[in-house]
C-alpha cells in the first residue's frame, strides 16, 4: 500500500470517530469510536503497518513532547493558586486511585501491567503516548498495549455516571442554604486584567503559527537533551512541561499556544495513531483476556479515589461528593467537566438564580479539577511510572 491510501484510511477512521463523537454529544467519546473501528479494520485485514506506512508513528513520537510543551502553556498559575484547595483535593484523589492500581493491582494482574495501566487511569492522551512510548522501548506492546488503550478508551463510561451523581447530590445540599446560592449567583469570576508583565513577552510579538511551532520544538529538544544528560532518570515529558510552564509565565511562549496553531490537528492526530497503532498485534482472544485486567484497574482507581474524598473532605471542609466529583474528573476532563457542570446546573436548579448559583460554584471548581487531573497530574505519574516499568 502506499502512503497517500494509508494516510487517506487514517484519516478516514479518526473522521469517523470525529462524527460519531460529535452526534453523540461526546456519549461516545471519539477515543473509544476510534479504538473499535481500527480494531474492526486490522481484524478485516486492514494492513498491520497501515500507521508506520502513512508516515505517522515517527511524526507521532517526535510531536509527543511538542504536545506536552504545549500543553504547558494551558496552565493560569494564578487561579490554580487561587482554587489551591481543589488543586490538592483533585490531585491527591487521582494519585492515591493510582497508587492503590499499581499496590493491589500488581498482586492480581501483575507489576508491569498495573505500573502501565496506573497512569492511564489518571487520563489523557499524551500520558497514553508516555506509557505506549515505554512499552515499545521494553517490547511489551503486544502483550500491555491493549489494556492501557481499553482502559483510555472506556475510563469514561466510569467516570461520567459517578461524578453525575455526586454534583446531583451536592447540588441538592447547596440549593438548601439560600443565602449561599445568592452569593454565588451574584459573585463574578476573577479576569485577568491585572495581569503581570512577562520580562519575555517581546519574544511573542510575531504570532506566525511557524514561529509558534519553532519554540516548541526548542522545548522538546531541549527537554530531550536534558532527559539524555540524566539517563533517562528525568522523563522528557515531564521535563517539557516544567520547561513550557515557566517559559510561558516569562513570556517566552503565548498562553493557549495550541490556539495559534494551524497544525494543531496534526499533532493530535499523529500522537494517537502512533499510539493506536498496537492494536493490530490485537486478536478476540486478546480483547477477551483483557477485560479483566481492564475493569480491575477502573474499579480500583475508583475507589481510590472515593476513599481520599473522605479524608480530603474532613481536612478541607468540603463535602465528600464533591470531592469525589472533583477527583475523579481524571477519567474525562474537560470539555465535559464543564458539560456535567451546566447539565447538573440546568436540572438540579428550578429559577434562573439557582442555575447561576449552581454555575458559579460547580463549574471553576470542576474546571481546574479537571485540568489539574487530566493535564498536569497524568503526565507526571506516567513520567514517574516509566522508569519502573520492565524492571
């Protein structure tokens, strides 16, 4: 096959995957579409190489840690300072779901598939690309590869059934203090008009997507340079985003750098080709024998995290649902934390107030959750995992 079919075929399964996400509401999440109609190609004999021949798996290896940089510039340091409450509670609860993954999971289906599979729980794409990375390197892919795309495929289906139901229950308990719902329906989110001068801002000045991409690349290289110095002690990925995060607050790099991208789709889209690309090593059988360990690593996790809201909740003074709400955000983040935030805020609520209230309050909270988990926490616990996978 040559490489215009291939990429034309890729391009076609993610579209579908695209669509189907889109008329679902997110339901099905283009993740999950992605991961079974690939799984549907390979299994009627879609070519094996149908990645590596379009191109993608080199371009989706090089463009991960231009992923992660860029992902550092998504973070307001500010407001995370703010909510510094939720950014505890939220991160502790994912940390403590994986490590109970990687203590209890390892007696059941094995050290290197609950280190691989620990991390995923925490969410996002470019953990994924972290661990996948690793397998390939410890040529696990075909035996852990199908768990950690499951796992990031249907993490979802766990996730969003539960936090619906906590902010249910937290929103009932809210709406009955009346006094409490006037002041947050009245209050107004912090802007950034003071917004502090950056001594690097002068370096931003031409915002050509290619200059954008440059710095970016500058980043992954120098994050890569660095990981090497240390032998690979220091993961490239967590190291590009500390790098992005404090070039971004000097002003070297634009905040939300992904929006004056015109590549973006292209990085997204290599990064997780490449990685589902190892479902072609998948059989039935495979699939079958993996449901197990899949629902193991969900189940735990989840527990983890309910289990942490209790204490989190008695430390900080907030209400147990809520922080399991804000916890388990790490199995879907946003834009659904901010969709669960409004469905619940639209429902729950009977008079325009009420909904404002409800709004004001879930949806800042959910947002840095959701970001704290899924962003920042998934690519650090998978860079720390790495270094103990296969020994």
């Amino acid at each position: 096959m040559t490489a215009i079919y291939a990429l034309t075929i890729c391009l076609i399964l993610y579209a579908i995957g695209e669509f189907v996400s889109v008329k679902t509401k997110g339901l099905l999440s283009m993740v999950f579409v992605l991961c079974v109609v690939m799984l549907i190609g390979f299994w009627c004999g879609m070519p094996t190489d149908i990645v590596s021949t379009a191109g993608l798996s080199t371009l989706g290896s090089v463009f991960l840690t231009i992923m992660v940089a860029g992902v550092g510039t998504t973070m307001d340091i500010p407001e995370l300072i703010r909510q510094w409450k939720t950014v505890i509670i939220s991160f502790v609860g994912c940390a403590v779901g994986v490590i109970i993954i990687i203590l209890v999971g390892g007696l059941i289906i094995g050290r290197d598939a609950a280190l691989a599979s620990a991390p995923i729980f925490a969410g996002a794409s470019v953990a994924l690309a972290v661990i996948n990375a690793a397998l390939e390197d410890l040529n696990l892919t075909t035996t852990l590869g199908p768990i950690v795309i499951m796992i990031f495929a249907l993490q979802k289906f766990i996730g969003v059934p539960l936090c619906s139901f906590c902010l249910n229950r937290e929103a009932t308990a809210f709406l009955k203090d009346p006094k409490l719902v006037e002041h947050y329906a009245n209050s107004k989110s912090e802007d950034g008009a003071n917004a502090k001068k950056r001594p690097l801002a002068f370096l931003c000045g031409n915002t050509k997507p290619v200059y954008n991409m440059m710095k970016l690349a500058l980043i992954g290289s120098l994050s890569t340079a660095v990981s090497n110095l240390t032998g690979g002690t220091l993961n490239s990925a967590i190291l590009a985003l500390i790098f992005s995060v404090i070039l971004t607050e000097l002003g070297f790099l634009p905040q939300n750098i992904f929006g004056k991208l015109d590549c973006y789709f292209m990085i997204l889209f290599a990064v997780l080709m490449s990685v589902f690309s190892s479902l072609a090593t998948v059989t039935p059988q495979s699939l079958l024998a993996s449901l197990f360990p899949v629902a193991l690593v969900l189940i735990l996790g989840a527990i983890g995290t309910i289990l942490t809201a209790f204490v989190t909740a008695r430390i900080f003074k907030k209400s147990v649902y809520l922080n399991i709400a804000l916890a388990i955000t790490c199995t879907f983040g946003f834009p659904t934390t901010a969709l669960i935030s409004e469905e619940i805020a639209t429902s729950v609520g009977q008079t325009d107030l009420e909904k404002q209230g409800l709004r004001n309050y879930l949806l800042p909270q959910m947002t840095v959750a959701g970001f704290v988990t899924v962003t920042i926490g998934s690519v650090i616990l998978a860079g720390a995992v790495v270094p103990f996978l296969g020994a």
